[in-house]
C-alpha cells in the first residue's frame, strides 16, 4: 500500500510546521491575528503576556512562514501569512473534541482526570478554542477566529 506521506515530506511538515504550533501560545497568537493583524503591544494586551515573550513567539512564527510582518514607522503590524493555518487548527480542535468526547464516554479515567467536561464542550468545533486559552502563567487569552480570514494587506 502506497503512503500518503514520504518520509521527507513528513520531516518537512514536522520541521516547518508542527515545532511552530507547539506552544500554546503561538496558537493563540495566531488565532489573535485571524481575527484582525495586530501590533505586538496589541497582541500582549489581548493575550496578557509581555511584549517580550510575544515578540520570542512572534520570531518562531515568522521563521515558519506563518506570519507575515509589516513595517509601519518604529511599529510592526502582523498578520496571518496563509488563512488556512486556522482551518488547520480549527479541524484539529474537532478531533481532540471527538476524542475527548470519545474516552469520557468509554470511562478512560486519564482522560477525565485531565479534561473537564467544560474543556471538552470549549473545544468544540462552535466554541472558541479554551482548551487552549490558558497561559503558562493562567491568565485567560481572548482570541478567537470568527472564521477564515482574507489574504492580509
């Protein structure tokens, strides 16, 4: 049986892509910027998090090409570099839904133990995405894609 995926192109989706999406926070930057583009002081204000430790996510996400920057004077404005990352994340967030879903309903007791059942109702494909909205540091994020986003200016 033929792969859908060589090995190479598994490499380069792990290398370019899945490092990049594998902090919580660079999710909800990106979801931040499917909303609108946004300035870093902006994207900490909406996420509660120093400009510093956006500006560090910011650098991740614009090396992967997920991200594009703007100048503007002494400013830099972000925006998502290809809407569909959001598409991506969002059927991402169905799956880990229905699994969830899927183990409480089969009593796993892991799975209980580590998602309540509100986290598995936010993480619904109609819900923001509040399994993911909690910093390191616990403060609540607030960002949320309304839906796909056009092609950045």
């Amino acid at each position: 049986m033929a792969s859908r995926c060589s090995k190479g192109a598994a490499g380069l989706l792990h290398t370019h892509m899945c490092q990049a999406l594998a902090d919580p926070t660079r999710l909800l930057i990106l979801y931040a910027l499917a909303d609108q583009p946004r300035l870093v002081g902006e994207l900490g204000d909406a996420l509660g998090l120093p400009q510093s430790s956006i500006s560090r996510h910011l650098k991740v996400l614009r090396d992967q090409s997920l991200v594009h920057a703007r100048h503007e004077g002494a400013a830099v404005r972000y925006s998502l570099a290809d809407c569909r990352v959001i598409e991506a994340l969002d059927l991402l967030r169905r799956v880990v839904h229905d699994s969830l879903l899927e183990k409480t309903r089969l009593g796993d007791a892991a799975a209980v133990a580590t998602s309540s059942p509100a986290q598995i109702q936010d993480v619904s494909e109609d819900g923001p995405p509040c399994l993911l909205t909690a910093s390191r540091e616990g403060r609540p994020g607030s960002a949320r894609a309304a839906g796909p986003v056009g092609a950045s200016a």
